[in-house]
C-alpha cells in the first residue's frame, strides 16, 4: 500500500514543530481468571 494518507511526519518535522506530544500507558498484566472447582461426578 502506497498511501500517503496514514503517514508518519520526520523526525525533522516532529523536532520543529511546537505540538505537544502526549503518551498513554496501558496496562497489559495477564492474572488468571477465577474458576469454580469442577464437581467430580
């Protein structure tokens, strides 16, 4: 795909520009999921 619609700007552009740049964490940490004990039958 040769799409210039979903480009990223320079470095250049990113170091003269006055923009603010805001990061965001997430979060990813795996914990188990609580499960009932199966009734043996």
């Amino acid at each position: 795909m040769k799409s210039r619609e979903l480009t990223l700007p320079g470095k250049k552009k990113l170091t003269q520009s006055d923009h603010q740049i805001e990061i965001i964490v997430v979060d990813v940490t795996e914990t188990p999921i609580e499960r009932p004990k199966k009734a043996s039958a």
